[in-house]
C-alpha cells in the first residue's frame, strides 16, 4: 500500500493534466491493486498530500531542510529545498531570512534554489527563489542556466526585497518541470 501511495504521489494521482505519469506508473498501480485489491485511489492520495501539506508548525528553517537534495562539486555545493506552498508564501513567513541564511550556513551552501509547489485539482503550479549571499558568478551562470529557453521552465522574473546578497524570484510557467529536471540541469551549469 506504501508503494501505491508513494506512485499516486508521485503522478498526482495518476493525472495526464500533470505531465507526470508514465505507463510504467499505471502499470504498477494495476499489478499492486491485482495483490491487494481494488483501492479508493483518491482518498489515499488526499490523505498523504494533506499530511504533506501540513507545514503550519514547521520554521522556515526545517522547511528548506525537509525536501532536500544537492548538487557537489569539489568547488560548489548547491541546495535545492521543494518546499509544499508557493515561493511567494515561503517569502512571507516569520524570520525566513534568517532562517534561510542560518541553513546556508549549516549546509555549506553556496547558492540555494527554494522550489516552491502547490497542487490544486490535479495540476501544480511551481515558482522559485534563487539566492546566494556572496558568489555572484554562480548565481549569475545559475539564474542564465535555468532561463535557458531549450530548459522550457518558463520562467517569468522578478525582484526580491529583504535578502542581502544575491536573489532572486521566479514564477514557473511550465509547472510539469519538478527537480528531478531542475536538479540535473544545475549540474550541467
């Protein structure tokens, strides 16, 4: 039943509108279902997205620590945190300068991507925060990088206020595009 939750999830419940499905995902929910019977796929997925959601309690701090993947080389080190709400509402929450300068600190980052998503009905919307506090060139190849159109994020600019350093904030057009594109794409940068 893990394992199903875990596809559902991952394909927003199996959703074509999401653009991440594959028949190798509809496949293995059939063959779990034929072992364990017919499921109520629906409230499976609205549960675990509901606990996944639930960040109320959590600082900005344990947010950025809790979907967390990097990209290291023996001279960078970036992090990419998903965080489950909007960038744009990530920004808003008590103390998440500090925060986020205090997890750069303790993760040895040199540039930060806060991926920010929200499912509604079946179809995500992403946007992204980009910072870094002292390595403009990589920010500057980081931030060109992502922007390249043969990427196809879609991304749409704006400013940040409130950070010292470098920053800035992206809206996501093309909200199919998760990390698991973003991440291998920062390492080829």
């Amino acid at each position: 039943k893990l394992i199903l939750e875990t596809i559902l999830q991952d394909t927003v419940l199996l959703s074509p509108t999401a653009k991440k499905v594959t028949d190798k995902d509809i496949a293995m929910v059939e063959k779990i279902e034929s072992v364990i019977g017919g499921q109520d796929r629906k409230s499976l997925y609205d549960e675990v997205q509901a606990a996944k959601e639930k960040i109320e309690h959590l600082t900005p701090f344990q947010l950025l620590r809790r979907d967390l993947k990097s990209a290291l080389t023996d001279k960078v080190k970036v992090s990419l945190s998903a965080v489950p709400t909007p960038v744009s509402e990530f920004l808003q929450l008590k103390d998440v300068w500090k925060d986020v300068e205090a997890f750069s600190q303790e993760e040895g980052s040199d540039l930060i991507l806060v991926l920010g998503y929200k499912i509604t009905e079946g179809s995500i919307s992403r946007d992204m925060l980009v910072y870094s506090r002292a390595h403009a060139t990589l920010f500057e190849a980081i931030t060109r990088g992502l922007e390249n159109p043969q990427l196809n994020l879609q991304l749409e600019r704006s400013p940040v206020s409130g950070a010292e350093g470098h920053v800035i904030y992206f809206k996501q057009g093309n909200g199919a595009l998760s990390r698991k594109v973003i991440l291998p794409a920062v390492k080829d940068i």
